[in-house]
C-alpha cells in the first residue's frame, strides 16, 4: 500500500513524521510501499 498527505502524527505508517505528496510534482507511484500488519 502506498500513503500520502499529513502525517503530522505519523499516521501514514512511515515510522515518521514527515509529511507526503504535498507536491503537485510527488505523485503516489514515487512513494515507498507501507507495509500492513
């Protein structure tokens, strides 16, 4: 699965923070696969 947009609570499954495909050039295809549990 791959995720984006806020993430400010790490709710993208990234074990981050940082937020993705805020970019009209981040597209979801770049973003790596988050893998589910």
């Amino acid at each position: 699965m791959r995720c984006w947009g806020r993430n400010d609570k790490g709710q993208l499954g990234y074990g981050d923070t940082m937020n993705r495909g805020g970019t009209p050039d981040t597209i979801p295809s770049m973003l790596p696969d988050v893998t589910i549990k």
